[in-house]
C-alpha cells in the first residue's frame, strides 16, 4: 500500500546520539555481537539505529527475530499518532503504544514518540474543530499523552510536516495552522511541560538538502533558539529517490550548529542500482556529525514499507539481509564520532547557575507579555527579568478580564484560573542571575489580559 506519492528528493545521514532521559533501558554499550549488528554496531558509536513498528507484526516471529536482533529503538509506526491515540475528545487509548513500549523495554531499545500534532491521521472530531476550541484540544492532546509517555519516550516528534513543499519556505495550510502561527511553540512548550526529559523535535520530508523548505525549518528553529522556545532536535524523515542531494551532510550540520540534535527519521530508499550506496551515504553523513544521534529505518522488511513495491529497505520480505544492510553496517563499523552519549538529558535551556549571593527579593523583578489573540482565545508569552539581586523564585500576577480563563500554562504553575491569576516559577527557572530573562507562557479564553502583569521576586 502506498498512502500517496511524494516527491522524493535525494539525501543522506542520520544516526542520532543516545540521550537517554533518565531511567530508560537501553542497550547502548557494546554487545557480544558488536560489529556484526546494526544495534551492536551503531550503540558503539553512541547511536541508536532503529525501526518503525507496527505493533500488530510484533506476534509474527520472523518479523520479532529481525526487530530484536538488529534495532534498538523502534518507533510506533501509527500507534501513538493523535486518531489512535484521542478516537474521540478526552478519551485516550495506548493500548498500541503501551505494547510497543512494554516490547521495547523487555529488549533493550529505546522509543521514539511519533507523533503528537500532524495534520494528518486526526481523529474525525478533531478535523470537525477550529478555532481556539481546536487549540485547546491539541494543546490538551500534547499534554495527556507525552504526560502519559513520559519518562518512556527518548524523544518526540512534538509537530510533523508542518512546512509546505514548494518554494515558499512557509507554513502549510492546515487547520491547526489557522489556529495561529504560535501553534507550534505553544506545542512544544507544553511538550516540555508535560515530559522534560524527552527530546523535542520537529519533523519533515523534503529537507534532505538545503532547499527552501529546509531553510523555511531552519529559520524556524533558528527563531526558537533565540527565544527560548524548547526544542531540542529535528528529524529528516529521509524518504528517498535513487540519487542522494550533495548537501544531504551540510544541511544536517547547519542545524547541528543551531544547537539542536538531529535526527534520521523515516529513512527508506528506491530499490535500484544506487540504493545500497545511498544507504550507506546517509549513514556515514550522520556519523560524521556528532549531534547526529539515530538513525531510524520506515519498516524492517520490505513488504513492511509503505512504499510497497520500491523494495526501499534493508531486509527483503524473508528477513534476509540487503546489500544496502551491509553498505549500512559496513559505513557503521567504519568510522565517525564515537562520543559516548550523553548519559542524562541535559537541563532545560534556562537552567542556569544560581546567582551566588542572593539576598532574595530585593532586586525584584519585572514581567512583559506579548500576546497572540484570535476571536475566543489567546496565547500570552511572558517574559521575567530578575532585577539587581537575582531571585531564588518568583510570581507573575496578571489580570484576566471577566469571562476569560487559563486553560493551560507552561514553564510556571498557574494559581487558579480566572480574575487575576498568580504564575509561580517551576523547578528550572525560578533562580535567575541579576538581569537573567526567562519565559513562561499560558493559553486562555475570551479576551486577552490588557495590563503590564507585576512581578514578584522571592
Ligand atoms: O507516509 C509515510 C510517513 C510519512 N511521514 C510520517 C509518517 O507517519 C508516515 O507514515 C505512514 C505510515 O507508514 C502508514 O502506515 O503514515 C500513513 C498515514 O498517512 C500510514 O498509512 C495509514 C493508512 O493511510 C491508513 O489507511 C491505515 O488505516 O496506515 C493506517 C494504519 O494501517
């Protein structure tokens, strides 16, 4: 079966180094088998290599066999995606994910969440929404699933395929995009909120080179990063042709250089001549970039794929091994960095030291809001400066007008929800240096707030 076509475009690399949220079961250290597996092979190098799964597979011992041998992380091919997992409002269900999760931990791999908002695969009631009634349910969506994954997922595609293709280098139409621009930082930040040890990133096809699409993603990223949105890694799905961009690596490094890891994500390839060397060129371009830290392949058979008869995978439909399997474990044996990974998820981008001589408070601190409004909602952004003390915590008092409510806040805890409403710093950011900015932001209904909101340091 083939969903629809795309226009493939030629790339390379992947492999994503293991940052392994605390507590996670993952074999990252070398096996007896080292060298000899595509697991073995890529944990020497602080690489998870991967798989998408379909659960339903998970009882057939031939598939089972591949999956355990060669990967170790998967993830959930349709599972944990928004109409599996929300089938009507406010009703969950991870029967699919749960399953892929139990099977992951009692082998050694790790998960990799895919994936919370997309404007494919929404449940009908969700295509029925717009609007802030649509906003909300997304952002709740986010919320209660990566709150029930958390601590089980190494990282998330928190926002797929939100770019369009093409030359714009903009936004696609979707509805959540009619929601509001802000759609995909108020996704992740209340990603953060609700997992802060899983990586969070952004995914999509077509950026295997630089392109506009690429550079559209780039910027965006680039414009997190200098807000303090928290995102942490961008996945290249990697659905490829029978020719491979020359600027497959620089593309992947120019976001390595962002800060953000960066990730293969949906890797299959047109069969053909040039297949196992295309393989085996986005494999050493992800080696060769340290903040490259899995690779993952759309499948583990061939008649496993989505792209059907391309025969686009490293195993045939018996399980046996391609020549682009061995172009693969070869340019995995061969070289690249081999930093180990990290062992803990590092802190959240506004952890910082604390300031050493606080006298707490009597520097305060000052609060701005900016805000995104459309008609019944808004999302307001508001930034905390620590005055000439520096604070040890701190509260943010806005004003709400009658009729309006919090419904969601990230980054700080919101004392009810209507009339003026205290925010109070969370674990992370309430130490702040002299002058230190950060940010913590809240959705709500009605009317926006209009007043300077006041800050309180403690
Ligand atoms: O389209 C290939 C991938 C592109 N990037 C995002 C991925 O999430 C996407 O995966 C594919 C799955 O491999 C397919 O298995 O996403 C498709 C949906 O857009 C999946 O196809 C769907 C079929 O369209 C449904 O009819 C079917 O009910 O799979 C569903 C479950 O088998």
């Amino acid at each position: 079966m083939r969903p629809r076509t795309r226009t493939l475009q030629a790339t390379l690399t992947l492999a994503v180094a293991g940052v392994l949220a605390a507590g996670m079961t993952v074999a990252l250290a070398p096996a007896a088998s080292a060298g000899t597996t595509l697991r073995a092979s890529a944990a020497e190098k602080g690489r998870y290599f991967g798989a998408a799964v379909a659960t339903g597979k998970l009882s057939t011992s031939a598939y089972t066999t591949v999956l355990n041998r060669e990967f170790n992380s998967v993830t959930a091919e349709n599972e944990m995606k928004w109409d599996a997992t929300e089938p009507s409002q406010g009703r969950f269900s991870y029967t699919g994910g749960d399953r892929l999760v139990s099977h992951a931990q009692a082998n050694g791999m790790g998960v990799r969440g895919h994936a919370l908002l997309w404007h494919q695969q929404q449940p009908s009631w969700a295509q029925g929404l717009s609007g802030s009634a649509l906003r909300s349910a997304a952002i709740n969506h986010v919320t209660q699933v990566a709150t029930h994954y958390r601590g089980k997922v190494y990282a998330w595609d928190v926002v797929n395929e939100a770019f369009a293709d093409g030359g714009s280098g903009g936004r696609r139409d979707s509805n959540l995009q009619r929601t509001g621009n802000d759609w995909i930082e108020a996704a992740f930040r209340a990603a953060r909120a609700a997992d802060p040890g899983a990586k969070l990133c952004y995914n999509d096809y077509n950026t295997d080179g630089i392109n506009a699409k690429s550079t559209g993603i780039y910027n965006m990223v680039r414009d997190f990063k200098s807000r303090g949105v928290p995102i942490d890694c961008v996945g290249f799905q990697s659905h490829l042709g029978t020719t491979l961009a020359g600027d497959y690596q620089a593309n992947l490094q120019r976001f390595a250089d962002l800060g953000v890891d960066v990730q293969i994500t949906e890797l299959d390839v047109m069969t053909g001549s040039n297949q196992a060397n295309i393989y085996g060129a986005v494999t050493r371009a992800c080696l060769a970039i340290s903040r490259c830290t899995s690779i993952t392949v759309w499948g583990v058979r061939d008649c496993d794929s989505w792209r059907g008869s391309d025969n686009a995978l490293l195993f045939d439909c018996n399980g046996n091994k391609k020549a682009a399997y061995t172009s693969v474990l070869n340019a995995l044996n061969a070289g690249g960095t081999s930093t180990p990974p990290p062992t803990s998820t590092p802190p959240p981008p506004t952890s910082t030291p604390p300031p050493t001589s606080p006298p707490p408070g009597t520097g305060g601190c000052s609060a701005s809001v900016s805000l995104n409004t459309w008609s019944g909602g808004f999302v307001a952004t508001v930034k905390v400066t620590a005055g000439a003390n520096g604070t040890r915590g701190w509260t943010v008092s806005v004003a709400l007008p009658g009729g309006s409510a919090v419904t969601n806040a990230w980054s700080a805890t919101a004392a009810g929800s209507t009339g003026t409403v205290g925010f109070t710093n969370v674990d992370y950011n309430g130490q702040l240096a002299a002058g230190q900015v950060t940010e913590f932001g809240f959705q709500g209904t009605g009317a926006a707030p209009g007043a300077t909101p006041t800050c309180t340091a403690s």
